[in-house]
C-alpha cells in the first residue's frame, strides 16, 4: 500500500495477466483447479483495494 505509481502498476498487469490465464483456461475447457479460482477472488479484492487506495499518501 506504500509503494509508488510504478509498483502498483506493475502489481496491477501481473493480477490481470493472472487472471486472464485463468479465464482462457476455463474457456478452453481445461480444469481450474480450487486455489486458482481462490487466488482469481482474492486477485478482484486486491484490485478493487488497490483502486481505491490509488492516491494514499506515503505515510
């Protein structure tokens, strides 16, 4: 929560990369296995904190 613009940029491709692998998995009819549909929830909460939290101040 305390780290730059860049940082959280980066945090936020690497969730969205994660996620989009998950997506096609399932779309292609392959098994998402329990971890990676929790890890894809706790992803879209991490996201939906991050947006909101965009602007906190450093300290």
């Amino acid at each position: 929560s305390k780290s730059d613009a860049l940082g959280k940029a980066i945090l936020t491709l690497q969730l969205f990369w994660f996620m989009l692998q998950v997506v096609v998995c399932s779309s292609t009819c392959l098994a998402v296995t329990l971890i990676e549909l929790d890890t894809v929830c706790m992803a879209v909460l991490s996201l939906l904190v991050l947006f909101l939290w965009w602007d906190k101040p450093l300290r």
